[in-house]
C-alpha cells in the first residue's frame, strides 16, 4: 500500500492541530505517559508520515516532543480511522467519558450544606473568642494543651476561643483543599468540563461546601451518561 503522501501528512497536520488539540493531549497522556499538565500545554503534530507521528508539547520556553511510533506503519487514507481508533482506545484507558457536563448542577444537599458551611464560617470569623469558649467549655480543656505549647496562657477563654476558632476553620479548609484535587478534578476531567470559568466555579464551590459538590458534577455526568446510551 502506499505511504502516506506529503500533501496528505500536511493536511492531516493542519487538521490536527487546528480542531483536535485535545485528542493530542490524551495521545500524550496515554501513548507518552506524559504528565497531564505537560500534555495538554500546546500539543501540536510537527511531522507525521507513515512510519511515526512526532507531537510538540510543553510550554514555549521548555517545548518537548514525543514520537509515537506506528505499528503497522501508517499508510495512504488510513489516518482518519487510525487517529480515530487510537482515541477512543486512550479516552477509555484515562477514564474519560463521551459525556459532557457544561454547567453547575448542584443537588439540594450540595446547595444546604455549602450554604451551611458558609454560615458556620461566618459564625466562627465574627464570634468573640471568649464567648465560643464559654459556649463550649469541653473544647476548652481539650485545647489547653496547644494553646500551653503556644506559649500563651491556657487559662485565658479569650486563647482558648482563638485556638478553636483557628482549628476548626482549618480543619474545614484543608479538607475542602485536599478534595479538589483528590475528587473534584477527576470529575472535572471525565465528564469533560472545558470552560476555564465553570472549573474555577466547581472549584470555589467544592472549597466552600465539599464533597457534596463534586459528588453533584459525578451525578450530572451520569446521568448525561445515561442520555447518551438511550439514544
């Protein structure tokens, strides 16, 4: 059979790179093993033929390239079905789906407990530290030991108040932080989420309310899931 042509390779390259740049990001991630953060940093084809197809990747003062070789080599009109093939194969392999999550769906429970949760921030900012030490006097003698080891004086309800104040606004956070990356962004990435501005807003959200949030965005994708398998 023939080789694929240099008027073919070039159309194939301006194709690629101009409607497709995603698709390369999954080639690199997969076929590359490349880091997700390298692989869809600018991905573009630089030179195809029928042995291999080179993608440049990686922001513009540290571009790389990676050459996925082709097996059987690749040969004249096979290229759309080929390309196509291996995308599909690479989207199951990096767990992501067909289906298209392109808004803010948030269930009732995402939406009573970020509210909730706001609230008890702003209880926890605003309130005297003396009077959430009043309030919870248990807390109190249970943080002695810190706010000694602080230096300061463990008998003051004033100290103590700071010291709740401080642990329950950052245990809250850093729950909130860790969720985002460990179950918000996998969501993100499988069902698709494209806008900068609606991933800024799951995130926000998931900082504030948890993981009702991203179990939310998990939901919605299912049930796009769903849609698509019923048509």
């Amino acid at each position: 059979m023939a080789q694929v042509t240099d008027a073919e390779a070039q159309r194939i390259i301006s194709h690629m790179n101009k409607d497709h740049e995603k698709s390369l990001g999954h080639y690199l991630e997969y076929y590359g093993n490349i880091s997700p953060s390298l692989a869809y940093s600018k991905p573009e084809i630089v030179s195809f033929t029928s042995p291999s197809m080179k993608i440049a990747y990686g922001p513009a003062f540290a571009r790389d390239e990676f050459t996925y070789e082709f097996s059987p080599p690749m040969h004249a009109g096979e290229a759309r079905k080929r390309l196509e093939e291996m995308h599909a194969q690479a989207k199951v392999q990096l767990g992501i789906s067909d289906a298209v999550v392109s808004g803010l769906p948030l269930s009732v429970p995402a939406i009573v407990g970020t509210a909730g949760i706001v609230a008890l921030y702003y209880f926890l900012i605003t309130v005297r530290p003396e009077r959430l030490a009043a309030w919870v006097p248990w807390q109190v003698s249970a943080f002695a030991p810190v706010v000694r080891l602080a230096g300061l004086d463990p008998n003051s309800p004033a100290n103590a108040g700071r010291a709740i104040k401080a642990f329950w606004l950052g245990l809250f956070f850093v729950v909130h932080a860790i969720e985002v990356p460990a179950c918000l962004e996998p969501q993100i990435k499988r069902y698709n989420v494209e806008s900068p501005l609606l991933r800024l807003a799951w995130r926000f959200l998931t900082l504030l309310g948890g993981f009702p949030v991203w179990q939310s965005l998990r939901d919605a994708g299912k049930q796009e899931e769903k849609k698509l398998k019923s048509l």
